[in-house]
C-alpha cells in the first residue's frame, strides 16, 4: 500500500510535465529545466540556465531580474552575473519563445550574495 501513494515530489513533477506538454500542442516551446536559486558568496560569478523542448525552430531567450528585462538584452539559454552582491540579487526567470510568439515563462530562481566575513546574507 505504502507503494501506491504518490509523493509530493512525484505529483510536481508529472504536473509539471503535464504543463510542458500543454505548452508545447499549443504551439509554444517547452521549459524542460528550470533555472535554480542559488546562495553565492560576494563577488562570486553565478550561472543560470534553461533548457526547452520545441518543434524546431530557433528558440529566443529573454532573462529578466525582479520581472524587468536585463538591458543589455541577455539572449541566450545560460545566463551569466559576475561579482555577485546586494545589487544583483533577486528573483530571475526567463521567457522562452519562438520569433513573434508570446512564450513560456520559466520558474523564478533566487540569488542571494553573502558577504564574505560572516557569511551574512546580503
């Protein structure tokens, strides 16, 4: 009996890819891997990445911090902030999309910069 109950874990994940599923028929690329949080010490260079699923065409990226585009314009599938410190941190997603189309929006990821002493959260 014990087997048969599903987890918490494994009911997010089937969602989860029940959604990507829906995205995708719908015309939309597919988040398959989420940028994730990540707690850095000051100055660090910290790395974000997604990953997506489509139909063949050409994806376009679009990073955002606290919902406002990066300017410059970030584009690509990583993404790259060095010297990591009270003024980067956030929440950071992604929109995911094919030229002239809406896109899908990736889960938040948070940044969070110690300071180097005492291992304080900025």
């Amino acid at each position: 009996m014990k087997n048969s109950i599903l987890s918490k874990r494994k009911i997010a994940a089937v969602l989860g890819l029940l959604c990507a599923a829906n995205a995708f028929s719908q015309g939309e690329p597919a988040i398959t891997s989420h940028p994730q949080g990540q707690i850095v010490s000051r100055g660090s260079t910290v790395t974000f990445s997604v990953s997506a699923i489509g139909d063949g065409r050409p994806f376009q990226y679009r990073w955002r911090r606290n919902g406002h585009t990066l300017t410059p314009f970030q584009t690509n599938s990583t993404l790259v902030v060095t010297n990591a410190n009270v003024g980067t941190n956030g929440n950071f997603d992604v929109v995911v999309s094919y030229p002239g189309t809406r896109g899908v929006l990736s889960k938040n990821a948070h940044l969070a910069s110690l300071t180097s002493a005492a291992g304080r959260m900025e």
